[in-house]
C-alpha cells in the first residue's frame, strides 16, 4: 500500500523517466540497482524513527549470543536502542538490560560478571548484527528488544522504498546514472537538490511537531542520583 512514507521501486523509477523525459517507465536492472543504492544511502544518514522497530521478541536459551534482525530488515550499524529480559516477557524499567560499548561492557565483566548488559558486535562470519547479553538469559525468560533497520538490497519493482519524499530517492539514483554516463554535471546538480530536500526532512525531523514539546533534563546513574550515566 503506498503512503506518504512507502513507495514501490516502480514509483522511483517514473519519476526518474520522467526527469530525463522519457515517454515510459524505464524498469532496466541499472536503475533498479541505483534505486536500491540511493534508497540504503538516504536510510544510513541518520537514525530515521520510520526506520525503528520496536518490541521485537526472542526466547532466551540459556546462551549469550542473539541475532538481531533479519533479511527482510537487518539492523543497521549502532543501531539497538533497548533491550529488556523479563520471564513474563514485561518491559519494565526493572527489566532493561544497559547498552554498552565492548570496551566498556568488558570492563565491567571483569569488574563483576554478574553486571546486567548487552552489547553489540558484528558476526562477519555470518553476515549479522548480534547482542551478546549478560548473563545469559535463561530458557524462561522473554528478550524483547528494538533497533533500527536499514533496507536490503531492491531488485523488483514491486518492493518497497521507505522516504518521506521519494524525489529525493530518484534524483539520488539519477545521479549516479549521470554518473555512469559521462554526465557529471547533471549528476553533481541532481545530487545537489537531492541534499537539499535531505537536509529539510533532517530539519524536521529534528523539530518538534505542532502542540508537541521537548524537553531536557540530566541523565540519571545506575544508582538513581542525579547526574551522567555511563553510556
């Protein structure tokens, strides 16, 4: 279903026939291929909320190690924001689990190895993004976490692009079609535009919406005083 947020490849690649005039819709794998890179380009800018998924769920087994993501939406770099282990599967300030940095969680292990935390760490052996949870969550026990995603590579032009304004995604692969055709110019001023309509949804994303407030106050410890957290 098309939204003001999800749109097909097909719908890309109009509006990239159209820019270079075109009288139909070009559907080579070219361009569905700068589609898809314009497409992850635009998601590893920023931590986009239209990029988060929350309250996903695993059973614990009594290891360490958890795969977060899948090929459908694999997560992207630095990208877990919470984790909770509960056996009733709650989500509970009692039950989150602190994200640490490796060297940081390490610390800490060899501090106390009974010290609540989860990291995140790369398996290049199996292509994934995983968690290592401290202590093991037991065979009991409900992880339920939430990250964010980055799009898997596009190769139909049936699946989905997820942008605020998809003309941003068409003149990004526009120019590196121009690109690929000599046409540097074009590309550079097709890329130019293309960071401008990015820099305004950066921009608004940053601000709050109508009748909403933000508001800033002092990170607290482990321990509940005032003052900066470890993080």
């Amino acid at each position: 279903m098309a939204t003001n947020l999800s749109h097909t490849v097909e719908t890309i690649l109009q509006i990239i026939s159209d820019l270079r005039g075109e009288s139909s819709t070009n559907t080579d794998a070219n361009r569905i291929r700068a589609v898809s890179r314009a497409n992850q380009d635009f998601a590893r800018r920023k931590l986009w909320k239209f990029y988060l998924l929350l309250d996903q769920t695993k059973t614990g087994d009594a290891t360490n190690e958890y795969t977060i993501g899948s090929a459908t939406n694999p997560m992207r770099y630095k990208g877990l924001t919470e984790v909770f282990v509960d056996s009733a599967g709650a989500t509970e300030e009692s039950d989150r689990i602190r994200i640490l940095d490796y060297n940081v969680a390490k610390q800490t292990y060899n501090s106390s190895n009974t010290y609540r935390f989860v990291y995140e760490w790369y398996d290049s052996a199996n292509n994934a993004w995983k968690m290592h949870i401290n202590p093991a969550p037991k065979a009991t026990e409900t992880i339920t976490y939430s990250f964010y995603w980055e799009p898997p590579t596009l190769t139909a032009t049936t699946d989905t692009v997820i942008c605020p304004n998809p003309k941003i995604i068409a003149l990004l692969a526009l120019s590196q079609l121009h690109d690929g055709e000599d046409e540097k110019d074009l590309g550079i001023q097709e890329k130019n535009e293309a960071e401008m309509l990015i820099g305004e949804i950066v921009g608004l994303d940053n601000s709050p919406a109508v009748n909403q407030t933000y508001s800033v106050g002092t990170v607290s410890n482990p321990s509940g005083n005032s003052g900066y957290g470890t993080y």
